[in-house]
C-alpha cells in the first residue's frame, strides 16, 4: 500500500468515527489493536472502538453500516457477542476489514476503578480461549488512539490510567493457578487424557503470561500474541516462548514436565523481584 493509499484510509477512518458519534448514545469513537500500537501488517484490520453510555441506537448503526459498506449489515447490539465483547460488527470498507467493537463507557470506568484497587475478573466469552480478563478493558483505552471525543470523555479516562501497582501484583499472584492446574494434568497423564492436559497446560502457559506481563506493567488486551510478548520481557525464562510452543506439541507426560518446569522459572522471577 503506498501513502496515497495510506492517507486515503486514515481519512475514511476519521470520517467514519465523527460520523459513529453522531449515533444516540455514542460517546466517542477509539482506534485499536495493531494499528494503534504502529504495529499493524498491511492487511491488519481497523478495530474500532465504540464508546456508549446507556441505551445505543442499533438501528442507526445499522443503517449507518449499510450505508458505509453499500450492503445491509447487522449490528449485534449490546451482549449480542456475550458479557464482555458487547456487540458490532464486522464491515468491508472500500475493500478494506473495519471492526465496530460496542464498549459500555459506564462499565469500563468501573472495571478501571476495581482494577485500581487491585480486583479484576476473568469471565467466559466467545473469541477469548484463556477468558476475557477485565483489565483489557482500561488496557484498550491505555492503548488507543482516540479519534472522535465530543465531550473529552475518552480521552479524559485514558489521561488518567496508569498501570495500577495493586493490579500488578493481584495479577502476579495468580500464577499460583498456573502451578495447580499442572499438578492436576500429572494426573491426567495416567489416564491418557489429552483434553484435559491440553486444556490444562494451555491456561497454566496463559496465566504466566498474564503474571510476566504485569509484573513489567504491561496491558494485556489479548490472548493473541502473549507468550511473545512476554517473552521479549528482561527476565523471562529464556526461549520461553519456544519452550511453550515446544511443550504443548510434545507427548502428554514430556509437555507437563515441560511445564511444571516453566512454571517453577516464572515463579522463582515473580517471587524474587516481587
């Protein structure tokens, strides 16, 4: 794509966004994922945060939508996707994949203040094999770049998120889960069943993830792309990336060796830097 192409999108983009905000009960439009890191691929998609407060006009989205796309589209309203990814849509914009990501503002500043205090939840939703953990939702503000903001709602909330200390270290703590569940896949192993030690091995890698992650203060809004991330952090195990990969494609009684072993590493880093 070259910066004609470029500039061309970003302009689609921003008029979309003014355009969202000017849908009932839209506070405020945000762009996510890799391209507001800087990090996106060329064919990466815009996620597209849409703010709301109370009651969202889904009709308007709709109709917005087809509009947009020259197609009819249907917006999931609020928990059309489950409890944690509220609802939208996926578009196709002049060729190019476009979120529509719903996000209840009202909850995502309470999930803000429980995590400041050092309280977060993991619930079960679709899309998110390791469970939403509740602080992507600050983290997804953290991490935007906000591109429509009539009442500076968005962009006051993210001025005032910093990595809370009470959130690293609750998080951090939660390794302990990771070193239960592989005693439980030991013994599974003796009753050959590989769904469970793959299940089990899979969250134990997930939540040291999660641990390393905090431990440094960085926001985790995804599964995708964790254990690298993770992995490139001053102290981590090394290869542990590899290690991880490594184990969960190795025979059941190897992998949770493999594991145990890697969860002994990761808590011996967060106990002693703790």
């Amino acid at each position: 794509m070259n910066e004609t192409q470029d500039a061309a999108r970003e302009r689609t983009i921003t008029v979309m966004a003014d355009r969202l905000t000017g849908v009932a009960g839209v506070r405020a439009v945000a762009l996510g994922g890799s391209r507001a890191r800087g990090a996106e691929r060329p064919d990466s998609d815009w996620d597209l945060g849409i703010y709301y407060r109370g009651e969202v006009d889904t009709p308007a989205l709709a109709a917005l939508a087809t509009e947009l796309t020259g197609v009819p589209v249907q917006v999931a309203g609020p928990g059309g996707w489950g409890p944690w990814v509220n609802g939208g849509a996926w578009l196709t914009v002049d060729g190019v994949a476009v979120d529509w990501i719903l996000r209840d503002l009202d909850r995502v500043e309470r999930v803000w203040a429980e995590c400041a205090e050092g309280r977060f939840e993991v619930g079960t939703q679709i899309g998110h094999p390791l469970g939403f953990w509740s602080p992507a939702y600050p983290g997804e503000v953290a991490l935007c770049r906000v591109l429509a903001d009539p009442g500076g709602e968005l962009t006051a909330l993210r001025e005032a998120i910093s990595y809370p200390e009470p959130l690293r270290a609750a998080i951090a703590e939660r390794a302990f889960a990771a070193e239960f569940v592989v005693l439980g896949a030991r013994k599974s192993v003796r009753g050959d069943d590989a769904l469970h030690v793959s299940l089990s091995l899979s969250f134990a890698f997930g939540v040291l993830a999660q641990a390393l992650l905090a431990h440094h203060r960085v926001w985790c809004v995804n599964e995708k792309g964790a254990t690298a991330a993770a992995a490139r952090l001053p102290d981590t195990p090394p290869d542990f990336a590899e290690r991880v990969a490594a184990a969960l494609r190795a025979p059941l009684a190897e992998a949770v060796e493999q594991a145990a072993e890697l969860v002994r590493e990761v808590r011996a880093v967060l106990d002693e830097q703790a």
